[in-house]
C-alpha cells in the first residue's frame, strides 16, 4: 500500500506498507523531508511495524513520538503528518496526480444558478460524470453568499442590500457570509473525489485543497498562508475565505472567494459584521479584515486568474472544458426547486 501527504507549507510525506491479515508487517518511510539523526527513519519505521489497520491518526503520531525522544529534528514535516501519509496509503487515498483535471472558466451566471451549478457539477464528479475539475466562476450581479447554517436576519442587511442592488443567496457549504462584486471578486471550486482527501480530517482537507493557490499567491508575490480553519491571509490582511461540502456519492464540494478589489464601506452597509467577529480577528475595523488582491499584486485580475490557473496546470495538468445543455438546465432546475425559493433562503430566518 502506498500513501502520500504533502504537508502544507511543507515536505512531502511518503508511506508504503505491507499489510497481512489487518496489521502493518512492513513500513517504509520517505520524502523530501530533513530529519536528524539518521537513525530516527528506523525507529519510525519501527514504529509503524505491527500497526492494527485501523488505528487512528492520532494514535498513529502518538506511537511515532513515543520512539523518537529527545534530540530527533523533524523539519518540514511531523509524527501527525507520517500518520496521516500511513492513513492515505491504508484508505487508497489518491493524489492530485492521479486524476485528469478539467477546467471550466464559465461565463457570468446569477447568484442562485451559480450556488445550483456548484451542487449538480460535485454531484457529476461523485458519480464519475465528470472528472475532477477546476471552476472559475464569473458574477453576473452583486452578490451575499451566506452559509448553509447562517441566520439570513443576523448576517444580511435587507434594507442595505436593496440599496445597492446585492442579490443575497444561501449556499450548501457551512462557514461564513460573503460579499462579491462581479470585477472584484475571484471565485473558484474544486469538485474532486472523495479519496482525493482519505485520510484527512476535515480541516486537514482544508489546508490540503488550499496548498496550490496558496503557493500560486506565493509566486505572485504575496507572503501568502493558510489560517486554521478556512481563511488564506498575508500580513496586510485576510485574501480569501473557504468552505466545503462533502457528498454522500463521493464528492467534494470546495470553493473559495478571494478579495481582487472592493468597496468596503459598501460591504459594511450590507453584512452585519460584529463586534465580536471583529475582535476574534484581533482587528477593530472591518476596513482591514480583507485585503485585495490588486493591491498587493499591481495586476489586474485576469492576470491574476491568468497566473493563478497556470500555477494549478504546472503542477497537476488541465484540459478545457465547458459546461452543457444539460448540466445548465438541471442547475436551472434546482434554482425553481430549491436554490431560488425563499423557503431555502431563510432555512435559518
């Protein structure tokens, strides 16, 4: 059994076990990872000699750091992240480079068939339709996404938003509200298999699915991290927010919306943003919570996506793709039934 994890922001982890009759007979650890001294890669492998199956990550990382002791160096890598690699190789997780990736850069749809469309494509992907793919949405109004648990009353200012015109819609994704302009706004998904991400945890999944666009933000300049648990930030501010769905057919749903421009005292007439949520973000202005991409890049923001594309094609490939009849009028379908309808917008009032 093989197994791969690349720690984000870090080494890449590689397991590779012979199993017999439920139990880890043989394991053998590598990677691109430093680690002093010598010896350790022994007693690690050690470790995981004699491993019940179906033992957990943590108890996993528990028995890796019971062998190394004082004087052992990880760099780049930990015992959470061994056990997560041992968990991948006995789940069959697959890697990014196992599966031919599709890109759709969609023209500009209304909120609700967007929050349609995000549900049909990770559908398509769970039954195998439609290989794993990369979205890049494009806004055909003002738009408040709010999450799927989020009170429309506490979030939404009605009134505000009536004034500028903001469209407001409930996604199926849990996390946060947000705002979005059409030349402002950066929005993508990911629709990937479900063993794409065996072996992690939901917040471990979420690092996993962000590495690439957080290196890409890297490479365009930006000092760019992940932030536990959805948020990708800079030391100007926060740049994008995630959230993610995970299908009983196999899929998983996970999208992000990055800040390229906006107009912050427009947002603040529309969201309810908190005292309290301010403070958790250690800010006491909603002013400085986000901050664009344009400003830190110079670029505009086809370039942006332009490079941000690119970075995804270098390291795991990308062929063209569209989206059909079909698939639009399924969306259309579920925007009548479900997406549009004012019972699914205040499923929490």
């Amino acid at each position: 059994m093989h197994g791969e994890y690349k720690v984000p922001g870090g080494k890449l982890v590689v397991a590779d076990l012979d199993v017999v009759d439920g139990v880890v007979r043989r394991a053998q650890l590598s990677g691109d990872f430093f680690l002093e001294p010598d010896d350790a890669l022994e007693r690690i492998n050690g470790a995981l000699a004699g491993l019940p199956i179906e033992l957990p990550v943590a108890q996993i990382a528990a028995r890796v750091r019971a062998v190394l002791g004082d004087g052992v160096e990880m760099i780049g890598f930990s015992p959470e992240a061994v056990a997560v690699a041992v968990r991948r190789a006995l789940t069959g997780a697959t890697g990014w480079r196992d599966h031919a990736w599709e890109f759709v850069h969609d023209v500009p749809r209304e909120p609700a068939l967007q929050m349609a469309l995000d549900e049909v494509l990770a559908e398509q992907v769970g039954s195998g339709e439609r290989p794993p793919t990369l979205r890049i949405w494009e806004w055909a109004s003002n738009a408040v996404i709010i999450g799927s648990f989020q009170s429309l009353a506490n979030e939404v200012d009605l009134d505000g938003a009536a004034k500028h015109d903001v469209t407001v819609v409930r996604r199926i994704s849990g996390g946060g509200a947000m705002f979005v302009e059409p030349g402002n706004t950066i929005t993508y998904s990911l629709y990937v298999p479900e063993s794409l991400v065996s072996g992690l945890s939901f917040v471990e999944s979420y690092a996993f699915l962000d590495d690439w666009v957080v290196g890409a933000l890297n490479d365009l300049g930006i000092a760019a991290t992940y932030q536990p648990i959805n948020d990708i930030t800079s030391p100007a501010g926060k740049i994008a927010g995630a959230a993610q769905k995970r299908f009983a057919g196999g899929a998983v749903l996970h999208h992000v919306t990055m800040a390229y421009d906006m107009d912050a005292a427009k947002m603040l007439e529309v969201l309810r943003i908190g005292r309290e949520k301010l403070s958790d973000k250690g800010t006491t202005s909603a002013n400085k919570r986000v901050d664009p991409l344009r400003s830190q890049t110079g670029l505009e923001r086809a370039a942006v996506i332009e490079r941000l594309v690119g970075s995804f094609a270098g390291r795991y490939g990308l062929s063209r793709s569209t989206i059909d009849e079909e698939t639009l009028d399924e969306a259309r379908r579920r925007v009548t039934s479900k997406f549009g309808t004012r019972e699914w917008l205040t499923r929490v009032p």
